[in-house]
C-alpha cells in the first residue's frame, strides 16, 4: 500500500488545515495510509524510509517560507514521488481578484518553484499555491 507523509510548516493555522483536508482526500477517497506532522512539533528525526509519497507544505510570511518546511526540503527524497504546496494570501491574489495570471505566474516561480529547485534533491510530481487567509482583527505572532 501506498504510504504518504505531509509535513508542514505554519504560522496562523492555514496550511495545518489545508494538510488534514488533503489527508482526509488521500485516505477516504483514495485509501492511502498517511501520516500528517506539524514540523515546529517535531524535533527528532524522523523515518521517511517508510513512505512514497511525500507532501510538504509552507506558509508564506514576509516573503518567506517557515524555516522548519525549507529545512526539511533538504532530505534525500531520491525514489519517492514530491509534491509541494505553499499558503499564500499574497500570491493568489491577484489571480482571483484581478485575473492577471501572469502576476500570478511569476510569483509562483518566485516564491514556490525556484525554492523547491534550489532546496529539494528530486523533481516535483506537482505544486501548488493555495489561498490562506489572513486575520484581520486576530491577534498575529510571527516568530519564524
Ligand atoms: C504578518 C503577515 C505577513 C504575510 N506576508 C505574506 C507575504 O509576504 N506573501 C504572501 O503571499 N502572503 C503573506 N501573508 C498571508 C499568508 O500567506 C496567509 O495568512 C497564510 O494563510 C499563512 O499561512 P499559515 O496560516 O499556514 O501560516 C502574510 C500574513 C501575515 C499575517
């Protein structure tokens, strides 16, 4: 059976969201095994012999991913499938309120593409930028 791990680095909630609903797909729909992991919780090191699949995903704040998801990007993923996605208010934006896909594009390159190219050691089997969302009278704490 196929086993899948998503692992992922947020700040505000959005991408620990995004990773429980692509796990519930991933189970329920397609009967994978799949183990879900907030990398700010997890601090020994962890097996990855065991999955095929891995999924990582970031939030983007200040232009940045969370330095925990980038990190993990360096492990030897040789022979397993990467998928990757980022939460990003900022990069969907002006696709969804403007209909400038190129913007869009562009940041996509920017901010997700050239990071995985630069930190992963396997080609992507996909990516993806999701929305996020921002809290606008929530209090926000950005430590990392
Ligand atoms: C302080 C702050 C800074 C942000 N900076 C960016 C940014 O530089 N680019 C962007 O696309 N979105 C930015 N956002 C929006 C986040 O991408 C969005 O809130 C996303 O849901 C964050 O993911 P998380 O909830 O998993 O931390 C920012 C949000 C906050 C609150």
């Amino acid at each position: 059976m196929s086993k899948t791990l998503i692992a992922y680095g947020t700040r505000f909630g959005a991408t620990a969201k995004s990773s429980e609903v692509i796990a519930k797909v991933l189970k329920e729909k397609f009967n994978h095994e799949v183990d879900v992991i907030n990398l700010s919780e997890h601090e020994e090191n962890l097996n990855l012999s065991i999955y095929n699949n891995i999924i990582v995903g970031s939030s983007i704040a200040k232009f940045s991913w969370t330095k925990q998801a980038k990190e993990f990007l360096k492990n030897d993923f040789t022979s397993k499938k990467l998928f990757v996605f980022i939460s990003s208010a900022g990069i969907t934006y002006p696709a969804l309120e403007k209909g400038n896909m190129k913007k869009y594009e562009k940041w996509k390159r920017r901010f997700l593409d050239r990071v995985v190219k630069k930190n992963a050691n396997v080609k992507t089997s996909s990516t993806a930028v999701f929305g996020g969302w921002i809290e606008r009278n929530g209090q926000m704490k950005l430590d990392n």
